[in-house]
C-alpha cells in the first residue's frame, strides 16, 4: 500500500509541477491531460484504498516517510494515517477534482491563463491529500497553509482585477488569523506531550486533559480546553465561521470551478476534518465543544440569512456553504463527528454540483452574475436546469436526496445531545440548525426560481446566444448529480450507524447521541417515509414554498418587504457589517498604529532624538572642545597648571 | 603545503587575494571583452572555488561532536599571547556554507549592472567574503576582532561609493553605530585578557567571573552584537543602509552581516557570561518581542520596497534572539536546544530569503530606477517569470511551510510557549503581520493592471537574473521541505553549549 499513498500524493504534485514549469511548450492539451490523467490516478487509487479500508477490512496504516527534522528529542516527520476516516476524504478530495479539472477545460477555454491554472488545482489537490492523510501536526499545518496558498492563487486567479486582489489578500490574512490560533494550539500540544505525533498525543490526552495551562497567571484554565479552543480558531479561519468567515464571499472573485472545489467542496471542509481527526481530544473538553457548537449554530443561521438578500449567483451560494459549514461544525460540537463527516460528504457532492451549473449559468450568461438579470433559463439549458435542480433539493433536505439524510440526523443529534445541559447552549443550537432549515430553503429556491424561472429579464444580444454548455461542462454536472441524488441512501446506514469510523473517531460514552439515534433505526426507506412527520420536513417545504409564492407567483411583494423591512434588509444587506468593522478597524487601525510606530517612534524619537541628537551634542561638544585648541601656548599652558593643580590636589586630600 | 591542515586559511584568504588582484586588473577596458571581462570572469572564478572548496565543510564535517573542527592554531603575537586560532563548531559551519553560496550569486547578480569601478565593486565583494568566514571561524578574542572590525571597511566603500543620493548620510550612520559597539567589545576583550593573560575563547570560556564583571561584560557585547543583528531600539541604522546600499550591498549585508549579531551572542556572550546572559535574558526576549510586533507595525506603512525589507529583516531577526535567550526561562527539560536550533536555522533562512528579496528589488530597480511601491503595479503582466519568484520569496518571508521561512519559526514559536504562553503569543502575531506586510506590498507592486508606461515596458528576466533567483528558490524549498541536514549539522554543538550555559561561572 506504501507506493499506492506515495502515488496518490505525489501525481498531482508532479502534474503540478510539469504543467506549471513548461507552460506554453506543453500546449493548453498537454497541461489538461497530464493533469487530469495524474488526479483520475489519485481518485482511481483512492477509491482502491476505500475499498481495501472498507470492504477488505484493510489494516489501519499508519507510517512515516521522511524525517523532516528531529531536535532537542523532538520528531517532526512527514507521514500518513490511512483510516476510513481519511480514505472516505481521499476519495471526495481526488472525486470532486476530477471533475472540476473536466469541467475547466470547458470553463477555461478562452483563458490566457491556461495552463497556469491547471497547475494551481493539481497543486490544491497534493496539498488537500497532504492535510487529509497525515499522521502528525507539523505535515497537517504544512498542508494547511498550502491550501491556503493555493486559493491565495486563485482566488487572484484574475490579477488584474483589482476586486480579485483585494479578496485574495483578505482571504489570506483572515486566514492567517485562523492559523495565528492553529500554531498556538499545536505548540501547547508540544508543550504538554512533546510530540507532533497524532497517536502519541491521542494516547497522552488523559494526562493532558488532567492538567492546567496558566494563560494569565493566577488563574490555571484546562491545558485540553486551551489546545482544542486553539486548534478550533484555526478552524474557524479555514472553515470560515463567524467571525472569521468574511473572506469565503468575497472568494468568489476567483474562477468558478474553484469556488466549487476548494472554496465550498474540500478545502472550507478542512477544518471540519480537523476537529473530527481530533476528536480524542475534543471529547474530553467539553467547554471547547460548547464554543465550537455555538460558533457552528451562529453561522449557521446568521449566514443563512444574509444569503437571502444577496443577488450575485456565486455569492447566494458562497453564503450558503458558510451556513452548512455552520451545521457541520454544530454537529462536530454536538459529539456527532460522523454526521459532520456525513453531512461534509454529501455537501461537498451537491454543493460542487451547485457551483458548477451556476459556472454553466455564468458561461451561457456571458459572465453575468446578477440573478436580477436572468430568469428563465430554464428552456435554454434543460441539463443545467435538472442538475441544478437535484443539487438544489439536496441542500434544502429533500425526502431521498443525499442532503436529507445527512441534515436529518444531523438535526436529530442536536436535538438528542442533552449532555449540554438544557441551557442557553443547547437550545441556541437546536433551534439555528432547525430554522436554518427554513431559511435555506428560502434562498436556494429563490435563487433556483430567479434563475430559471419566471420572466427573462437579460437582454436580447445575451438571449440570441443561451445556449447549453458544452459536454466538459454538463458532463460533470451529472457525474456530481448522481451521488448528490442518491449516495446518501445507500452510505447512511454504515457511516453514521455501523461504526463505520472505527477508531478514527472517538466519542464518550456519554455523548454518544448517533448510538441513541441508531437504535431507533429501521434503514433509509422507513427515514424517508417518516420525514413528512419532522418538523424539518415542514420548515424546508415553507422556506420552498414562500420562495415560490415571493419570486414565481407574486414577483412584486419582495421589494415591498425591503421597503417595509430597510432596517433588517440593510443589516443583512451589510452583512451585519462585519467587513465594515474589519476594514475600519483592524485594517486601518493596523496602518495608523504602523504609521504612529514609524513616525513617533522611529522617525521621531529613536532617529530624532537618539540618534540625530547624540551626533549633534556630539557636534556641539566637539565645537566646545575646539574652542579650547586656540593654537596659543599660553592657553595650553593654563590649562596644563589647572590640570596639573587638580590632580595634586587629588593625591594630598584624597588620598 | 597540506591543504587539509590549512582549510579555513585557504576559505579566508583566497577571496582576498583574489580581491587584491582584481585591484590590480582595474578597471581598464570595463566595458569591452578583454581585461573587463577577465576582471567579472576572475571574481566570478573566485567566489565560486572558494564555494566549491567550502562544499568539504559540509561534506568533511562531523555532526556526531561538539568540538571544534578544521582547526589551526599558531601563534601570531607572541608578546601578547595571541594566535592565529581558526576553527569551526555546527554554530559556525552553516554560517561560513551561506557566506561563500551568497557572494557569487551576488557577483552574478552584479554581473553588468554595475557601471561605475566595477573591479573595485568585484574586488570588494571578495575581499569583504574572506573577512566574513575570518569572523566566523576565528577563536582568538583578538583575530575575530580584526576580522569583526576590518569587515566594516569594504562594506563602508560598498555603500559610500556605489550607494544611492543620501549615501554619506547612511554611511557614517551605519560606521558610527556598529563602531561604537564594537568598541567597547574591544574593551571587554581586554579586560578578559587582563584576567586570564590569553585571548583564547576557549579560556574565556572556562575562567570565573564575578557578577558585576559579568553583566558589564554582557552590555559590552550587547551593544555590539545588537547594532550588528539588529535589535530594538538600535536598529534604526538598517534601513537606511539597506535604500542607500547598491543591490550587492543590500543583500549581503541581510544575508550574512545581521548573522554577526547573532552568531556573536552564541560564541561569545553566551558561553562567556552564561550568569549575565542569565541576568539580562528577560531584557533581551523583551527586546525581541519588541522587535517582532514593533516593527511589524513599521513594515507595513513603508513607502520604499528596500525599507520595506530591512523592516522585515529586523523583525525576523527577533526571532533569532528569542530563541537563543529562552533558555532560562523554558518549563520543563526540554525546548532550550529546540529554540536555539530555530534561531540559527532562522538565520540561515532568512540569509536566503531577504537576499533574495533584496536581489528582487534590484531586478525592478534597474529597469525602473525606482525603489517606491508607488512607482509598479502589475508587474506580473509583463514580467510573469519574475512575479513568480517574488510571489515565492514573498511567501517564504512570510513563513509558509515548505519554505525556509516557516521551519526557524515554527520551532522557535514552540519552544518560546514552552517559556511562556504569551512570549509564543508575540511571537506568533508574525504569521499576521509577516503575510500582511509581505503580501500588501506583492498586492500593490506585483498584481493588477499596468499601472504606468515604465511597467508596460518591462522585459521579463534574462538569463543571468533568472539563474540567481532559481538558485535560491531552490536552496529556499529544500531547506523548507527537507531542514534535516541542516538541523543535524548543528545538534551537537547546540546542546554541548546549553549545557555549557547551565553551569555558573561565578
């Protein structure tokens, strides 16, 4: 298996590589297919070790590569952890790609910069195999920041857009922010255990959890509560939760085909993997998983409804992977790691399939984004349309769809995770995933039913050219149809129930509400039967309906509500100015506290009064001192007396 | 003559005289093939011997010991008890290897840019080389500082005469403050030969000295040590140095000359006073901290790329002093050896990275005459080869693992939360304020439409720019993706001297 992994890994590097340095001699051909023969290499192999982990019962593989350096008794190597846990991500990773990479040959046609991004996504696909299927911190950092890098890279994908730079240079640094916290918690991992070794740590996290780290002295907090709160903040910046979440919209800048894979399939989801890779730790803190729960339900809900108000087609849908995000980070707080897994799988599914077809909306539409602009491209792009349509259903839980079982039983652990107390936490958290139902409903057929419905609003020379895309474009969006209809039927008895995670996903006993759930399960057909008598049922099919009855059927009341409602349309419309208050405050506060440092500190005071100040008493002592050296003896001469005075007087009295 | 025996002789001398010779050539016919073209061809045979002969460092080199290796030791002034002593420890090695791999590139880089005197520019580059590896290999108190001293001279005609408008001004800024500290090194070195009648650093090492002596013995270098590195608040000097020198200068003055600060705290401060470096080791971390938020905040408003640089330079050195003075304050029994080890790989790393950023610079500098931010944008347009570069270096300064940048600071960061909570807290707001600084400054210079007619018309890298840079791309990934070799070079030495430090002299 060792040569598989070290393939898996390394073919979408070299294809990197090779795409990226060649360039123009390899020709725009040349860069797509060794890419995309190195990915579908990756996803053949990933798939092979899914079913060696799954179906032959495959051992646990746990190894390292290479020594990265080891000092003061310090390992830090670079290895891999193959569990199901990381063979269920490796698929999705190298699945989702793949199809992303078909997909731009369409989308990307007309690019100059070709090439250049076929690189960049095979780049992305290495660094997310590198994050997902290591066994140690240092090498899960490493693959960390390279995707950062990577969407750094192709959210400016666009250079010249002023727009584009702007976000990428946010996205990093807000991500930055995250990863400040990240470093932080793995060096108090180090601090307590010192290793970077995932196993060596999980079976250390007794002890940990037994002992305290005194932040501010004088009062000692709980060393696993400070490390998992750490480790969380560098979730919160990749996974983008509130408050670190502002960076995802405005990602949208980059080329669609990677707002689909990393900004909404694989890499958002990391920090998702993250916490469920840690939950050896994370179950024995559970003040960290009351924060990580109740940051998950504010973006949940809050995100949700932002999405309601916005008229780009890719931000609706940016605004809406944060709000899934939100649920999986709720269902990570609610000890229900595998429903996160779950719910992370068949989003990154039907979420990419979202994407994609608003990129086919986009290409027909000529690069049009404003949804006020469409409306009924229904006819113009049958295939579009259906797909778009199972992705939509999907997100907002259809009965059968792949999103239904997944948010489902996500809710329904929520709502059994008593072990929170009945408090604030928890009601906070079962009543955001439960009306979040409704509002995602509400956004996504409002968008569904802008786009393809009703009345087209775009102007005759766009019209005389809609048109469906080309096969490399709605290829794809069937490819990623079929599991975002159907996967979650045939996956949800065995992940969520059948102990499918094995020991790569801990629980307490205590917290264990996906066992509680599971010994009232009879299988996916009864679930389905019995949706109509959940309340998640109704509030999806209100949120559905009241976008038709706005948007389809009386398309003039909604610009009533913003009238009467300015106030909250303003806030949402603001994004509960969030952006505002970074730009304002942190931004410029940054610049005027650079600017104050290096004006009064190092201008004025150091070089001013220090340094410039010593060279001109200097000056003026050496202007002094000239006066004395008048070129007369007999000036000489007194001072020689006075001198010669002083210094006898110093030996008689003195001494 | 056995070369073996005189290894480091040949590493410092033979850059010298070659230097000297280049004099000799002059500059006649600069501009033509002929002697102008032996004089570029002789530097650049020079520095590159002396690299591949410096190769035997690395390979000759025994991880396994602390001791000191290549040694040669004869007696110089025997009036005064002083020898030529030479020999290198894991602390040296890495230094002398990013010496002599840095200058040719900076002969290179050089190559036909440099218009005015160009022997002269050549012959001081190498002659500046050779003194550099006599600073790092000198263990008699009185040899590194004739080295130490001797290395301001090439490197004060290096900005004077080919440095930018406000020359002079940088100039005597830069002499006077790193003269000044030096000074009273001398003076310490003197009082430590009044004591032990040797100028051996080894006897300097082992003999007792009381309290009082000690901490006065540790600002004596401090201050010239912290000039040199540089550190809060005495840093000011860089950034001018840094806008006047010419692109050699810049570079090897980040590369290897801040190194002389660092390198100074480890050979002499530490091992000499451990009880002042104990006494000061709160101050001294403070400083560093200082140094990384502090100057964080300046780097981001500056104006001009080269200060922009320098500014980031001083931060990264912070990094450097914290690691090397945590060990008095680290919990437990491990983490001191660790954050040493991240000083020194942070300042081979940043040797590479601000070298290459400095060499960055000077590429736009001669197509543009303009070090402002203001003056570019959309560089990538035109130059799509050189953006990718800078984007890379950019990222290596701003710590993104798989680079250089990220392994010194990565380690040092661990070991400081292993002292303090909030030291690593100080020190972390770098991966923020490092990536904000950075890649601003990529943002405005690198990215966007073709901001005006100069940039429309730039020519993307000839082949002499792109050979240098892809040299240190490459040293940059190779370090940040496989730093073993390095880290295991210098192990050994690292925890003979921690061990050395937890002894009292007093």
């Amino acid at each position: 298996m060792y040569n598989y992994y070290l393939t898996i890994v390394l073919a979408p590097l070299a294809a990197a590589i090779v795409a990226g340095l060649s360039g123009k001699q390899l020709r725009r051909a040349g860069a797509h297919w060794i890419t995309i023969l190195a990915v579908g290499l990756s996803f053949a192999l990933s798939v092979f070790v899914l079913k060696h982990q799954v179906i032959d019962g495959g051992a646990v593989d746990n190894f390292y590569v290479y020594t990265w350096a080891v000092t003061d008794g310090l390992r830090m190597e670079v290895g891999f952890l193959v569990d199901r846990l990381t063979a269920l991500m490796m698929v999705v990773v190298t699945f989702v790609s793949l199809m992303v990479h078909i997909y731009t040959i369409g989308y990307m046609r007309d690019d100059p910069g070709y090439e250049r991004f076929f690189s960049y996504i095979s780049l992305f696909t290495f660094s997310m195999l590198m994050l997902v299927m290591s066994n140690n911190f240092l090498q899960l950092f490493f693959g960390w920041e390279a995707v950062g890098l990577v969407s750094y890279l192709l959210i400016g994908f666009w250079y010249k857009r002023e727009t584009a730079i702007v976000a990428n240079l946010k996205a990093f640094l807000v991500n930055r922010v995250g990863d400040f916290g990240f470093i932080l918690g793995i060096a108090a991992i180090v601090f307590m255990t010192n290793s970077l070794d995932y196993a060596t740590v999980f079976a250390s996290a007794e002890s940990i959890a037994a002992q305290d780290i005194e932040v501010i002295s004088g009062s000692p907090w709980n060393a696993m509560t400070v490390i998992c709160i750490l480790l969380f903040i560098g979730a919160m910046g990749k996974s983008a939760q509130a408050p670190l979440h502002v960076w995802l919209p405005d990602s949208m800048e980059g080329p669609t085909p990677i707002s689909a894979l990393i900004h909404a399939a694989t890499m958002v989801t990391a920090g998702i993997f993250m916490v469920a890779r840690m939950s050896p730790l994370y179950e024995l803190s559970e003040t960290a998983l009351a924060v990580v729960i109740i940051i998950g339900a504010i973006t949940a809900f809050f995100m949700g409804l932002v999405g309601i108000v916005q008229n780009d087609i890719k931000r609706v849908i940016a605004y809406s992977t944060l709000s899934q995000l939100g649920y999986m980070t709720v269902a990570l707080g609610a000890s229900a790691y595998s429903a996160a897994i779950f719910h992370l799988m068949t989003h990154a599914f039907f979420k990419a399939l979202l994407f994609l077809a608003a990129g086919s909306v986009i290409i027909a539409m000529h690069h049009e984004q404003d949804i006020r602009k469409m409306g009924g491209i229904r006819k113009y792009m049958p295939i579009t349309y259906w797909t778009a349509l199972v992705g939509t259903l999907a997100l907002i839980g259809f009965p059968g769809s792949s999103g239904f079982f997944s948010k489902d039983l996500l809710i329904e652990a929520v709502r059994d995770s008593h072990w929170h107390g009945q408090g604030a936490v928890y009601w906070i958290a079962y009543l955001s995933v439960l009306l979040g139902v409704f509002v995602t409903a509400l956004y996504s057929f409002r968008l569904f039913f802008l786009v393809f419905h009703g009345e087209e609003r775009m102007d005759d020379e766009i019209k005389s050219h809609l048109r469906e895309t080309p096969w490399v474009i709605t290829v794809p969006l069937v490819m990623l149809a079929v599991p975002s209809a159907i996967i979650g039927w045939y996956t949800v008895q065995p992940v969520l129930f059948g102990n499918y995670f094995g020991d790569a996903i801990a629980v307490a006993g205590n917290h264990d509400v996906l066992a509680k759930i599971g010994a009232g399960w009879h299988g996916s057909l009864s679930l389905v039967q019995h949706a109509v008598q959940t309340p998640v049922f109704w509030l999806a099919a209100g949120g559905a309906l009241t976008a038709w009855f706005l948007y389809v059927k009386r398309p003039d009341i909604p610009a009533t509500i913003k009238d009467k409602l300015s106030g909250l349309y303003n806030l949402l419309d603001r994004k509960y100015y969030f952006d505002d208050l970074y730009i304002k405050g942190f931004a410029a506060g940054g610049r005027a506290i650079g600017r104050t440092l290096s004006e009064k500190g190092d201008q004025f005071l150091i070089d001013g009064i220090l340094v410039n100040g010593t060279a001109n008493a200097v000056s003026r002592l050496a202007g002094v001192m000239r006066q004395l050296q008048t070129g007369y003896l007999y000036t000489y001469a007194f001072a020689m007396i006075i001198g010669l005075t002083m210094l006898l007087g110093w030996l008689i009295w003195l001494r | 003559m056995d070369f073996s025996q005189h290894f480091l002789s040949i590493l410092i001398w033979l850059p010298v005289f070659g230097g000297i010779a280049l004099l000799a050539i002059g500059d006649r016919h600069a501009e033509g093939s002929g002697w102008g073209g032996t004089m570029r061809v002789t530097a650049l045979i020079v520095s590159a011997l002396t690299f591949l002969i410096s190769l035997k460092l690395y390979a000759g080199f025994r991880n396994s010991i602390a001791v000191m290796q290549f040694v040669e030791r004869v007696e110089w002034i025997p009036s005064l008890n002083v020898f030529y002593y030479l020999g290198v420890d894991g602390i040296s090695a890495p230094l002398i290897l990013l010496t002599t791999f840095i200058t040719p590139l900076v002969v290179i880089a050089a190559w036909d840019t440099i218009k005015v005197r160009p022997a002269q520019y050549f012959a001081a580059f190498l002659i500046l080389e050779g003194l550099m590896i006599g600073v790092f290999s000198a263990l008699d108190g009185l040899l590194f500082y004739v080295f130490w001293e001797a290395m301001l001279v090439p490197m004060f005609l290096i900005i004077g005469v080919w440095g930018g408008a406000r020359r002079v001004y940088a100039t005597l800024k830069f002499f006077l403050y790193t003269f000044l500290g030096s000074v009273l090194m001398l003076v310490a070195f003197i009082y430590l030969y009044r004591l032990t009648g040797s100028f051996d650093l080894f006897v300097f090492m082992e003999v007792p000295i009381g309290m009082t002596a000690q901490k006065l013995i540790f600002i004596a270098f401090l201050l010239a040590f912290a000039v040199k590195v540089p550190m809060w608040p005495v840093h000011t000097w860089l950034p001018d140095a840094h806008v006047e020198a010419p692109t050699g200068g810049s570079v090897i003055l980040a590369a290897i000359m801040l190194k002389m600060g660092g390198y100074g705290f480890l050979r002499l401060s530490l091992p000499i006073v451990p009880d002042g470096s104990a006494y000061f080791s709160g101050m001294m971390i403070a400083l560093s901290l200082i140094a990384i938020v502090y100057i964080s905040f300046v780097a981001l408003m500056q104006q001009d790329m080269k200060k922009l640089i320098a500014y980031s330079s001083i931060a990264h050195m912070g990094f450097v002093t914290l690691g090397f003075f945590l060990f008095w304050w680290i919990q437990g029994d491990s983490g001191a050896v660790l954050g040493m080890s991240g000083g020194m790989v942070q300042m081979i790393s940043h040797g590479l990275i601000s070298g290459a950023l400095f060499l960055c610079v000077g590429v736009l500098y001669d197509r543009v005459h303009s070090r402002q931010i203001a003056d570019y944008g959309g560089v990538a347009n035109t130059m799509p080869v050189f953006a990718a570069f800078m984007v890379l270096f950019a990222m290596a300064n701003a710590g993104l693992p798989g680079t250089s940048g990220f392994v010194g600071e990565f380690m040092v960061i661990i070991a400081s939360f292993k002292a303090n909570f909030w030291f690593a807290f100080l020190a972390a707001t770098i991966l923020v304020l490092g990536a904000a600084y950075t890649l601003w400054m990529i943002k405005r210079v690198i990215y966007g439409d073709v901001a005006n007619e100069k940039v429309s018309v730039l020519k993307d890298l000839n082949r002499r720019e792109f050979i240098v840079l892809g040299v240190l791309a490459v040293s940059v990934l190779l370090i940040g993706l496989w730093p073993a070799p390095l880290v295991d070079m210098m192990n050994a030495t690292i925890e003979h001297l921690i061990e050395r430090i937890g002894h009292s002299k007093l």
